[in-house]
C-alpha cells in the first residue's frame, strides 16, 4: 500500500478507537495537517467524522472538529448526514454546529 493509504488506514482505526494521543502522534509524524487530507482519507466509504460518530469515538470526532476550516464544516453535509443515520445526539455534531456556526 501507498503511504498515503496506510497512512488513511492508521487514522481510521486511531478514530475508530477514539485514540487522540496516538492520532495527534500520527499525524505530527507524517507531517501533514488533517484539513490539508482530511477530504482524502476515506474509512469504509464515510469521512472521518462520520467514522467517529459511527464509532461514538467523540474525543477524535471534536479534535478533527477543531482541526478542520468553518467553512469546510458548514459545507460538510455532516450534520445531515448524522441526522439521517441516526446520530444527531452526538457531541461531535454539537461541536460542528458551535464551530461552524449552524
């Protein structure tokens, strides 16, 4: 696999696993900023915040929050998106709602 792609993987489970430490780690170590990937790394078909509401991985859900622009958040479809499957209650979508501003 590319390093980009084992790269997605690692951060999907890190997510997943509601692992912030090791996700914070992983991405200082590859040098890369989570806004600048974020749109590229895919975890079974959803984002990453959708991986963590699905995970109710809610500590990696609002670090990613607080990582990503406002305008990618409001532009996001996330909020939908976890109304439809059944994840409104979550923190994470509070925090997208309070950062983005909707």
């Amino acid at each position: 696999a590319s390093a980009n792609a084992q790269l997605a993987a690692s951060l999907c489970d890190y997510v997943a696993a509601d692992d912030k430490s090791r996700l914070r780690k992983k991405l200082k170590e590859s040098r890369v900023k989570l806004r600048n990937i974020f749109a590229g790394v895919s975890c079974s078909g959803n984002n990453l915040l959708r991986h963590a509401m699905q995970n109710s991985a809610n500590g990696t859900g609002k670090f990613i929050v607080k990582k990503l622009p406002k305008s990618d958040l409001a532009a996001g479809g996330d909020v939908d998106w976890a109304a439809a499957n059944g994840h409104s209650g979550s923190p994470i979508v509070a925090g997208i709602k309070a950062r983005a501003g909707i």
